[in-house]
C-alpha cells in the first residue's frame, strides 16, 4: 500500500466517502486543480468528480478559487485534523449528555459490562496493564507460582512515583521506595484444605480492576474492567487483608493462642456461636514488633 492509499484508507475511517477521500488526497500539496484535471490525476469519474468537490467545499475541507473554470485546492492537512478533532469531540461531549440523560431517567436500568478470562496469561497481562496505566495508587494482592511480570509492573510505576500496596504470599516480591509490602504471615507454615488455590486482585487509581481466583490452582475464573465499583470492593478485599495482618504482627501469640495457627479455630468457632460475646482483648507477653514490610504511620 502506498502513502496515498494508506491516506485515502485512513479519511475514509474519519468519515470520509471513497470519493471524497481520493479527492482530498489528490488534491493536498498541488496547485490548484479543476474538476476535470482532478479526474485525471485521481480516476474519479468526471459525472462524479464535481458533486464530491461541492461537498467538501460545503465540509470547508477543500476551497473553491475564483475563475472560470473553477479551480480547487484543499485545506492544509494539519487544519482538517484539527476540524476533525474539535467536530469529534463536540459530537462525543453530546453524546455523553444524551446517554446521561437515558442512563439516568426514573426507573431505567442496565447491565455492568466486565471482561472475563480463563488463561493465566491472559490475567497477567490485563494484570499488568492495570500497573502500567495508573498514575496514582495501585494495590494488589498476589498468590501465583510467577509472579515476575507482575513485579516487574509494580517496579515501573514504583519509579513513576506511584503508590504501590502490595500483599504477598511467601517471599516479598518487589523492593517498593513509594508504598509498602506486606507479607501474609497469619498463614505462613499452616496448611490448609485450599491451600493449592491462587489469587491475584489489583485495583489501579480505584477505577480499573482485576480480579482472578484459581481453586485448584490451575483453572483460572476472573472479571476485570473499568468499574468503580467493582474496584471499591476489590480494594476493601486487599485493605482487610492488610489490617488483618498488621493486627497478626502486632498480637500473633495472643491470636496463635487463642485460635490456634493460622487462627484456623475462628471461622469455625464464629459459626458454631454466632451470638457469643468477644472475649477481653488481652496485652502484654503476646505483643510484639511489627513483621516484615510494615511501616508505621503509612495509612492502609
């Protein structure tokens, strides 16, 4: 494809006709041409050649010259990208005000529309867009076999100066200048039925999302999309997990003593006496430093 094929192609995804198009082109960068010259240079039949050129001089993409016969020649090409950038978003600020309008009229209804996928790479790479197009504040929480490419994104945008809050399963995986990384200790050495299944939650400035679950650790479900709410639920899921933690670091042989490692006893103990009262908090021997990762008076 040559230049001007691919410049024809290219208006005629603007909105432009085949005709129109090829009149432009082949008028762009030449003195100004009749109808019957233009024809020739462009293979627009004579019979159709004129009505093109009367539309795009009402379109004010090209401009008529006095004389007889009527010369024509177009707009420099910066000023109809900028026409066509300015009538774009008139027409998109519209529409936006009509959709509201629909969207938010008494009684009406609708759908959240989310992306689903079933490959880990998939999940990966949605994941790590995620990181890569935030600005201001990522959190996540991860539990895969590689979590490399994740850790390479949370690297990134730790260097644009994004805050990054990170919970992980066994080893830290990035070294983090702006956020924090939390270990999920409460569950360190203690095996439980799923302990197989993976995980990984990210919400990126509280509007983008993924969230992506593996039972068995190999058969993957997830949602993901620019959703506000979806994102809200998704980071009070992270946030729980990191003041669960920071209380396990704070007080873990009180809570290891109370339910047992891992506070495996307290799901089961919560169901089988819904109404018992909480017993006293209790302090002293059972405090200790906080763990790995916490940094005091960074807010969660």
């Amino acid at each position: 494809m040559t230049s001007q094929q691919g410049a024809v192609q290219r208006l005629i995804e603007l909105g432009f006709s085949q005709y129109e198009a090829q009149a432009y082109v082949g008028l762009l960068g030449r003195e100004p041409l009749t109808g019957y010259a233009l024809s020739n240079v462009t293979g627009i039949p004579q019979p159709k050649v004129y009505e093109t050129l009367r539309r795009l001089t009402v379109r004010g993409v090209v401009a008529a010259m006095e004389g007889e016969p009527a010369r024509f020649v177009a707009v420099p090409a910066e000023q109809l990208l900028a026409d066509l950038e300015g009538s774009f978003r008139a027409r998109l600020a519209g529409a936006q005000r009509e959709l509201a309008d629909v969207t938010q009229a008494p009684g009406a209804s609708g759908y959240r529309v989310l992306r689903a996928f079933t490959s880990w790479e998939a999940i990966e790479e949605c994941t790590v867009g995620v990181i890569d197009g935030s600005s201001r504040h990522v959190y996540v929480s991860v539990n895969c076999p590689d979590p490399q490419g994740i850790a390479a994104a949370l690297g990134r945008a730790d260097g644009r100066g994004v805050v990054c809050d990170v919970l992980h399963f066994g080893e830290p995986i990035v070294e983090l200048h702006h956020g924090r990384t939390v270990g999920h200790d409460s569950t360190r050495g203690v095996v439980y039925r799923r302990h197989q299944a993976r995980h990984v939650a990210v919400v990126g400035d509280s509007a983008d999302v993924v969230w992506a679950v593996a039972e068995d650790g190999a058969d993957w479900q997830s949602v993901a999309g620019h959703d506000q709410l979806l994102a809200a639920l998704a980071k009070g899921y992270i946030r729980h997990d990191f003041y669960v933690q920071q209380i396990w670091n704070e007080f873990h042989d009180v809570l290891a003593e109370r339910w047992g490692p891992g506070m495996q006893q307290l799901v089961g103990e919560l169901s089988a006496h819904p109404a018992r009262p909480a017993r006293p908090a209790r302090t002293g021997s059972g405090r200790r430093t906080a763990a790995r990762g916490r940094q005091r008076g960074h807010p969660a």
